[in-house]
C-alpha cells in the first residue's frame, strides 16, 4: 500500500514516532514485511502480509497519520506469483510444505 501525506512535513515529522510505533506493533504481530519513505518524501510504502481487506482496513485506520488526518492510504491488492527464496512462505500461490 502506498501512503500520500495530506499536510506539511513538519506535521508528519511530529507524529514520526508515533507512526514508528505503530509500525513496530504490526511487524511484530506479522502484519507488515517492509515499509519505507518514498523518494520524494510525498509519503511511504508498506507491504503487509495477506489478510482480509476488512483486517487491513481496521489497522490502516489506527495507523497515527491517518487518524489525525495528516496521511491517506492507497490499498493496491495482488497475489504474488513468484517471490524471492526469502520469501516464499508468504506466497499464496505455493503450497505449503509441511
């Protein structure tokens, strides 16, 4: 997913921390697997772990930019068809090997 921030810089810096714990919650629950700034510092990427539009839709809104109406996210849904070997657990179209 893609967030675009919606106020000045300084706003979203104000609120880093805050976001940086959020963030630290759902990697450490196994929601997220990467996340970072855009370039251009117009806003950041996150790549979650598959779930329910639903789920996400409830964790994106607790996100602290989001609830103080400083960022807005932009969900982008796929299946991974291939990954890198690091990877591969969290591609749905491999079975599982158990």
């Amino acid at each position: 997913m893609h967030t675009t921030y919606t106020a000045p810089l300084e706003e979203i810096d104000y609120l880093l921390p805050d976001h940086a714990e959020w963030l630290t919650r759902h990697y450490l629950a196994g929601h997220f697997l990467a996340s970072g700034r855009c370039t251009a510092r117009t806003g950041d990427v996150i790549i979650a772990t598959a779930m329910s539009r639903e789920r996400l839709t409830v964790i994106l809104a607790t996100d602290p930019y989001v609830a103080n109406h400083l960022a807005r996210y932009d969900v982008v849904e796929f299946q991974a068809g291939r990954t890198a070997p690091a990877l591969i657990r969290y591609n749905e179209a491999v079975a599982p090997t158990t």
